[in-house]
C-alpha cells in the first residue's frame, strides 16, 4: 500500500573494442543512450530506440566522442572515422563502429574519458590482436589510457625502450632510493667493496621485484614504504656507528633492505602496466633501468668522494658525518610521514 514507483540511472559504463593484427585497426564503441542524451542535450534518450533517430544524431555522436575517445599508433595520433552507427534498444544503448588506415605495428595507446560528466563513468575496453583477446582494463577518470604493445618484434622494442626508460625514470625521481644509495655510498671504500654493495642491492631488489609483480607474495604499500624510510634511517645510524662497530656491513645492509625497496619497485611497476604476453621482457627492462639509473648515481657520488678524499681527507670525513646524518633525519621524516 505504500509502495511508490522509482527510477534508477543504468550502471554508468561503456564498451569500447579495439582490433588490430589482422588488417588495419578497427573496433566498436557502445554507449548508453541515457548518458548521450545529456551531452547531446536531448529532450528524451527515446529519440535514439530507432535506427531514424540515431541516424538524426549520427554526426552530432561522432563529433562528440572524437575529442572523448582518442588513438596513438605507434606514438603518433590516429584520427579514427564512424563507420555506422545503430540502435541497440533492448540493452538502452547506441554502437558505433569505428575504423582507422593505421596498421600497428610496435604499440598501441587507447585514451577514453567518454562521458566526463558522471565521475563514476567507466569505459570497459577489450583489445583484440589477431582475433585473440589479448588486454581487458577498466578505464575511469583516475585510469583513462591503456598502452598495448602488438605481438610483434617492434611491440618487443618498443616494450624494452618503455620499461627500461620508466625504471630509470623511476630512480630520477625516486628522493629516497636515491638517498639510500648515497647513504651506502658515503663512507668509500675500494671499488671492489662498492660493487659488491652495489650487487648486493641489486641481487635483493630483483628477487622481490619479480615476486611482489608476479603477485608471489605483495605487501601493502602501508607495510612497505614506511620499512623504506626505516631503511634510510638505518643506513644513516650505521654510517655514525660503523667506526665504534670497527666492520663494515655495508654489503649485507644493502642486500637485506634491497628486498624492501624491491617491493616499492614493484608497485610502481603495477600502476605501469604490464603487457601480459610480455612479462619477462617488461621485468628485465624495468630492472635494466633501475640499474642504470643506480649506476649514473654510484659513478657521480663515490667519483665526487673519491676526488674530496684525496685533496682533503678530513674535510672528506666530515662531509661523510654531516651526509648521514642528513641521511638519517630524512628517513626519520619519511617514516613519521608515511605512518601517519
């Protein structure tokens, strides 16, 4: 008796296919008539159930989804062209097919905000190559492009060149991978103890950055980061102490916290993006990079201490002194942050 009648807005998403592989890339798009209506700005979504009235606004849907839905081949923009454009009536909703003269040969980029007027908007895209499904994402407002890399030699360069370039990246304007490092780095040494600082680092990083990104075993982001700034500020503490301790830990330090930090590697590596058929090669590029982004700070740091020690050494010492306790402090920061 006190029943009334609602209305509810359909769940706010769109389907997005994309095909290359087997001729040039093509692919379809539907999109829920609700959510066209108001960016066309039409008295009712009824005016696009027929195949007249969808036709009426063929151009006008075109138009608004060119700037919307965006294509890069290869790294270079790809207008795409409406090839028809038809009712679905019984699911609410309008398809569009699309094509384009690209042909992909090395990657493809897909950047979707459809509809940026409903932030819960979510555009479901499945990338076909060849006929085979190959990647399925979700993009939203926080997620709006997917990078695919085609099975092919080029899509393997072109996967080695992103993952290598996004692990240096990665260690450029990574401020507490690198002050851990310079911590290691601090109190010299011949090059063969920095090597095997640095190899010990590298050989922990590794072991967990495959674990944690083949969803082996993956701590939250709560756990790990705040361990990294523990990591610093233990480096920092142990430079202080090293000379009433009279050994140097240094390359075990390095080895144990190296897996911490492989973990911070890991989930950056994540929010990347993994091509699936391609996940060795990702990994290894990634870490390649990490290496070389490494190995241009141990070359700058222990060539400048090196250089200050054989003028001054004194000096040497206490800019080695006043470094780890810069090294602490910035880790003590780090933690307090991270934690709370």
């Amino acid at each position: 008796m006190l029943a009334r009648p609602v209305e509810a807005h359909p769940a706010p998403f769109s389907y997005l296919d994309a095909r290359f592989g087997d001729g040039v890339l093509r692919g379809r798009l539907v999109l829920h008539d609700l959510d066209l209506a108001h960016d066309l700005k039409l008295a009712s979504p009824d005016s696009l159930a027929t195949q007249a009235g969808v036709q009426a606004h063929a151009d006008a849907i075109a138009a608004l989804m060119r700037d919307r839905f965006v294509l890069l081949v290869d790294g270079r923009p790809v207008q795409w062209q409406a090839a028809a454009v038809k009712p679905l009536a019984d699911q609410g909703a309008v398809e569009m097919t699309w094509t384009t003269p690209a042909v992909v040969s090395g990657r493809a980029e897909f950047r979707a905000d459809i509809f940026p007027y409903d932030p819960n908007h979510q555009t479901f895209l499945n990338v076909y190559e060849s006929g085979v499904l190959v990647r399925q994402e979700v993009l939203n407002a926080t997620r709006p492009a997917l990078l695919v890399y085609a099975g092919t030699r080029q899509g393997l360069w072109a996967v080695f060149l992103a993952f290598t370039a996004s692990g240096i990246h990665h260690i450029a304007i990574g401020p507490d991978h690198i002050l851990f490092i310079v911590g290691l780095l601090l109190l010299g040494g011949s090059v063969r103890r920095l090597l095997a600082i640095v190899t010990a680092f590298t050989l922990g990083h590794s072991v967990t950055l495959a674990l944690a990104t083949l969803q082996i075993v993956a701590p939250p982001a709560r756990l790990v980061e705040p361990a990294i700034a523990l990591s610093i500020v233990y480096v920092g503490a142990d430079n202080l102490l090293v000379g009433s301790r009279g050994r140097d830990v240094r390359p075990w330090v390095a080895l144990f916290f190296g897996l911490v930090h492989g973990f911070g590697f890991a989930s950056v590596l994540r929010e990347t993006g993994l091509p699936p058929r391609a996940l060795g090669l990702s990994l290894f590029s990634f870490n390649l990079g990490v290496e070389i982004g490494q190995a241009a700070i141990v070359v700058t740091v222990a060539s400048a201490l090196k250089l200050l020690r054989s003028h001054n050494a004194l000096l040497a010492a206490r800019v080695a002194t006043a470094g780890s306790v810069v090294v602490l402090l910035a880790g003590a920061f780090w933690f307090v942050e991270r934690v709370w």
